[in-house]
C-alpha cells in the first residue's frame, strides 16, 4: 500500500513538473545568427484568445470636427488642454473618465459644485498626467514611435494602475537582526529574483542617473573601472524585470554571442534602451514631485508615490495593447504645436544596433 501511495506520489510530481514546462507543440522564431541561441519560443497551441485586459475601448463617440472655440475660452482654470477646442475637450474628457474612473464619472477629479476648482487632489494628478503623456508622445517618439500613448495604456480601466511599484520597507522584523539589507527578498518587481529589492530604483527614478551598464574595463577596480559584482545584480535585476514585463527572453533584444555588444544587437535594444529612459522621466519629473499633493494611503510603505516601470504599460506582452495605436482618435493627447512639458528627451546619444538578418 505504501508502494503504490509512493508511486502515485512520484507520477503526480511529475505531472505537476511538466505542467510548468508548458506542454504543447513549439514554434521558434530566429533573431540572428544560427548557432548563437538568437530564438524565441512561443506555444504554438497556445490559447489565442485575447486578454481583456489588452483589448482596446472604442471611442466614447465619433471625434468632434476641427475648429470651434477654444476650451480655455469656454471653461475656467484649464491649465493643459486649453489649446484644443471646446468640443475636443469634451470629447477628451468624457474618454479619460471611461480609462480612469468608469464607476466613479467626473467626480473622481472634480466637485459637481464647482468643477473649475482645484480642491480634489485626484485633479491636480490629473493635469500633471496630462502634461507627461503629451510629453512622452512628443519628446520620446524615440520608444513609443508614431503609436504613442494615451491614459488608457497605463490604467486600463482602474484609477491606479495594476502594475506599479513603490520602495519597500526598509526593516524585516521577521529575520534574527531585523533587517535583511534588501537582499534575499524575492518580490515582483525584480521578476521574483532574489536581488536587491532596491536595485532596480536607482535606474528608474533619477533622470540624471546613469545608464544601467556594468561591462568592465578591467580586472581591477578603479576610478575608471567601478564595476561590481553588486551593481551586477541591481542591473541583472532590471533585466529580469524587463524580460517579465515583455514577455520575452533576452535575446529579443541582446545577441547571445556578446551580450554587451551593441554593433550585433537586434534593433530592440535601443528602443528598449530609450524606453528605460523614458521611465526615469516620468518617475523623476512627473510623479516623485507630486508627493505633497498625494495622501498618505497612495503613498509606498517609505513614503514615496508608486511610480511606473515597464510592466505598468506593456502587462506582459513586448507591444502594449498589441501595438494598436489609440492616440490617432485622441489628438489633443499628441500635440503639433508649441507645448511646455516637463522635461524632453535626454540628448545623450545611444550606440546604435545593427539590424541582425538571418543568413
């Protein structure tokens, strides 16, 4: 009787082991060279159904005709979108309410009595979300391209978005001397690695932080040559959670023969590297300085507002909403004329990557 309770055990285990493999036929798809490992590979039998949670809204109705009066003219204290005119703004807003807050309709962000003022925090966030997202579709077409974004991309139909992340705790009474120095502490942001839960904040918060890069110019350390095993992790982490948030492995981007090198890299690299950039900007000059104005329940357990990261736009797939552009229905949020936005896209130059054709 133990016997067969053992090997029912074992034969369970192993089905349980399997199934986390993925069962089903393979497709692979090529990215470079032949022999260097350059391959994606999908379940052919997967499910095709599509996530809900990638499926684009229609428009809230047909977008209004050019011209008219403008809606800094026809509404008070329109600080951003007083450019377009007043039936475009309507139109506008009444799609940002279906992203945003469906349930909760315009009182999410304004007082029905006044709906000029300034008093509910969640519209002072608003208008600053406003001004980033014409930024990033302005000044960062070097990652979002002529897709670009809307509100909908990060938010999906809740008022917070479901992927964000904050700075974690900094004391674990859990452990012998209570505190774990953020190492050996799996959590999502890093895709579950046992990395700093830390590391992966100094590359996407400080716009002038520099690049995530640790290729070593030596065997020891020196001034020039401030490589370490630790900011080897920090990246390595960064990694993990890109790879998690794309839904790709590494070689999307990089060339498995020289992993550092960009002259053999796919053409994802740098729209991977300017997408890591990007995010920096929004953290460091959109969201971290409205940390007054949040209340303390959307505010991280140190204190400091949840901000984006890759996950927060594309959930899981390498293009967010399948790469269907939904700025084309919505102008105002892509601006041709002067603007004032935050900050613009960093002049730094990126090593270009050469297009890897399969031979």
């Amino acid at each position: 009787m133990r016997t067969s309770i053992l090997r029912l055990g074992a034969v369970l285990a192993g089905a349980a082991l399997l199934s986390a493999c993925q069962l089903g036929t393979k497709s692979a798809e090529q990215y470079g060279y032949r022999g260097t490992g350059m391959d994606q590979i999908n379940v052919a039998s997967a499910k095709k159904t599509l996530d809900p949670v990638h499926v684009v809204p229609p428009p809230p109705y047909d977008p209004p005709k050019p011209g008219g009066k403008p809606a800094r003219e026809a509404y008070q204290n329109v600080q951003v979108l007083g450019d377009i005119s007043e039936d475009e703004f309507s139109y506008t807003m009444a799609a940002i309410t279906q992203w945003i807050a469906p349930e909760q309709g315009c009182n999410y962000c304004h007082n029905p009595a006044n709906m000029a003022s300034d008093e509910v925090y969640t519209k002072v966030v608003a208008r600053r979300m406003l001004q980033m997202t014409r930024g990033i579709n302005t000044s960062w077409k070097s990652h979002v391209k002529q897709t670009g974004v809307t509100c909908y991309t990060c938010h999906r139909g809740q008022a917070v978005p479901a992927a964000n992340w904050a700075l974690p705790a900094a004391g674990n009474p859990n452990t012998i001397i209570g505190n774990r120095f953020n190492q050996n502490n799996p959590v999502d942001s890093v895709a579950y690695a046992s990395l700093p839960t830390t590391g992966m904040a100094k590359y996407l918060i400080d716009p002038s932080a520099p690049a995530a890069r640790v290729n070593s110019k030596g065997s020891h350390p020196s001034a020039a040559n401030k490589a370490s095993v630790m900011e080897a992790e920090s990246v390595y982490g960064l990694m993990m959670h890109t790879s998690s948030a794309l839904g790709v492995n590494c070689t999307f981007c990089h060339n498995a023969d020289s992993l550092q090198s960009w002259n053999v890299s796919t053409p994802k690299r740098p729209l991977a590297w300017y997408g890591i950039q990007m995010v920096k900007d929004v953290n460091g000059n959109y969201i971290t300085p409205l940390k007054s104005v949040f209340p303390k329940h959307r505010l991280g357990p140190m204190g400091d507002p949840l901000k984006v990261n890759c996950a927060t736009c594309h959930r899981g797939i390498n293009k967010p909403l399948n790469g269907v552009s939904m700025v084309k229905d919505y102008p105002a949020l892509r601006p041709t004329g002067p603007m004032v936005t935050a900050a613009a896209a960093p002049a730094a130059a990126v090593p270009s990557a050469a297009a890897t054709k399969t031979p």
